[in-house]
C-alpha cells in the first residue's frame, strides 16, 4: 500500500470521504502510520472540479508540514516519526461545472464533526 488515501467525492451537495481503510461517509476516522505519506484525492466521477485546500484544525506536530498541493486533484501530507494524537481537517473545493447549483456545503456542518486523522 502506498501510505493511507482519503478520497474525496460530492454527494447531494455536501463532501463524501472514503479512505483506503474502508471507511466511508460524511465525516471518517482515518489512522495514519508513524512517517506515512497521506494523500487527499478526488474519486472517480467525484463531481469536484478541484481540491483547493485542506486546513488543519489541532496539534499540528503530528504531521511533518501542512499538507501541499501535488496536482488539481491530490494534496500530501506526511505523518511525524514519532508524535502520536489525532487533528481534524478542512477539505475546500471547487466543484464542477457541470454539477447543479445547489449549494456545496464544504464540511463544517454544524451538527456534524468534522474529518479526523489520528496517528498512528
């Protein structure tokens, strides 16, 4: 396996995520290896144009740097050495043109929590 995959997707206007773990829905836990590379990627027919940040939210010291732009479609990051605990995340984007004009709820959703990523 090539380091863990969060794979992004709109579903009904609001951001579905599915991870190479299995987990899947509207808000997941995914784990990460100590030094592993984490990587955020549009899915197949995810209806995003593209990802256009990924803000973290928590100790930042879990991860070696904020995650970086790779390409329209795929953001880094990579988990620290060591440092252990969990952060959650942000994803912005920018949909499709093609995909009606309902409103795009960018996660945040009030009675939900957010994404997280837990080390290891």
């Amino acid at each position: 396996m090539y380091g863990t995959i969060i794979y992004l997707k709109l579903n009904n206007g609001t951001l579905e995520y599915r991870d190479s773990e299995g987990h899947q829905g509207n808000t997941i836990t995914t784990h990460a290896k100590h030094n592993g590379k984490i990587i955020w990627k549009l899915d197949q027919c995810s209806g995003i144009a593209e990802i256009t940040g990924i803000k973290i939210e928590g100790d930042i010291n879990i991860l070696n740097g904020k995650p970086r732009k790779v390409d329209f479609n795929q953001w880094e990051a990579r988990a620290a050495e060591e440092s252990e605990g969990e952060v959650s995340y942000t994803v912005e984007v920018e949909k499709c043109k093609y995909v009606k004009d309902e409103g795009v709820e960018i996660q945040g959703l009030k009675d939900s929590r957010p994404p997280l990523l837990r080390i290891p």
